[in-house]
C-alpha cells in the first residue's frame, strides 16, 4: 500500500503506519487485492490526508467506510468523483445546503475535493472496503488508526467542528475534547433517516457561525 499524504501529517501518521496492528492490516489489504477488487485504489486511500493539511483542518465530517461500488471511492468520505451518479445520502446533504446556506447552488457533481482543500477532513472511519460488500473491511484495524486521528486533532488543534451523522459516527464523541471543539450531532443523511433530524439540521451554517466567531475563515461549501 502506497501512503501517499501531505507532510504536515507525519507527525502523526508516520507513528502510527509503524505500529504492528498497522502494519498487519495493510499486508491484509495487500492480500485482499491479489484475491478481490478492493476500493479505493492504493493511491486514494490516504486522500483524505493529501488534500487537507493537518495544521488547516478545521471541520471533521466522519463517514463509516467507502463507497463500493466501481468508480464511486475517492479516499473522500461523501465524495464520489465528477461523472459518477450523486449517492442518495449526498443527494440529502445537497438538500440541506440548499435551506441553509444562502444562494447555495446544487451542483451536478459529487466531488467534495474543494471542501476538502478548505481544511474540511472528510474522514471515513474504515479507509478501504471490498467491491460490492459493505462494511467488509471493519474491525480489521483501521478503527484504531482513524482513532488516533481524531484524537490527534482533537488534541493538537483548536477550535475544529466535528461533524457526526448518525450512531456510528456519534460513538466517536469520546475522543473529542468538548471544552474547545464544536460537536455537530444528527441522524444519518441517509433516506432511511434524512426526514428524522438530519433536514433542518443547520450543520453547515452551525459550523460556519462557530468558526467566523473563534477567528477563522468560514467554508465555501458552493461547489
């Protein structure tokens, strides 16, 4: 596997890519490869880390694992690259842009990479999944690296947003220090959930408000 990331994370990646659990599941993914079509291909699975520095992260949205499907994984939690068909929980979030975020124009792409080079983290908690079969890479150690990660922001920055849609992401609230971070909870942006919490949400002039008012830039989310 190809680590591919901007340098301002190797204070902290570089330390975890040496522990042994690591190290144990990139040679598992480097199985899975020879075996199954994994995504997202080697070179995206640390995009995230490559198109937002460590020192610019101003908002986490946390997703679960990739999308699986052919085409569809960009190391980019929510994200799907220009051509590719808007997944229904992307379609949600477009949805709520549109009520909250003034002249917000939905646009007819998935590509989030211009959040992204805002210093939004656009972190999935497992980073690869086999084609077709979600969730198949969980509980094979990727939860404790994106962990560390949390934590590691949490700790060494401040005044970050962190989003958390639905009960997966929301178990991650234990990692942040609520006493100089903004959490922004809500159900999934998922159809099964939009319509229960996620609509009317308000997250992302919430995270907006919170930053303009602790000195930083607030985020174009116009794509």
């Amino acid at each position: 596997m190809k680590s591919v990331y901007d340098v301002s994370w190797m204070p902290v990646l570089s330390s975890l890519l040496d522990k042994e659990e690591v190290k144990n599941l990139i040679d598992f993914i480097d199985r899975e490869r020879q075996q199954v079509v994994v995504y997202p291909p080697d070179n995206l699975i640390f995009n995230a880390f490559k198109l937002t520095k460590f020192t610019d992260v101003k908002v986490v949205i946390l997703g679960q694992d990739p999308y699986h499907n052919k085409g569809q994984a960009q190391g980019l939690s929510f994200s799907v690259p220009k051509g590719v068909t808007l997944p229904p929980s992307l379609r949600n979030i477009y949805t709520e842009l549109e009520n909250d975020i003034r002249g917000f124009i939905r646009p007819k792409h998935g590509d989030l990479t211009k959040w992204a080079q805002q210093g939004v983290l656009l972190l999935n908690t497992v980073l690869t999944v086999r084609e077709h079969q979600a969730g198949s890479h969980q509980n094979r150690g990727w939860e404790q690296f994106t962990d560390a990660v949390i934590e590691a922001v949490s700790r060494d920055l401040e005044h970050v947003v962190f989003v958390l849609w639905g009960s997966y992401a929301q178990k991650k609230e234990k990692l942040i220090d609520k006493t100089k971070h903004l959490i922004l909870k809500s159900v999934h942006p998922s159809p099964l959930s939009a319509y229960r919490g996620f609509f009317g949400c308000r997250h992302f002039s919430l995270a907006n408000n919170y930053l303009e008012m602790s000195g930083k830039k607030g985020v174009d989310w116009q794509l």
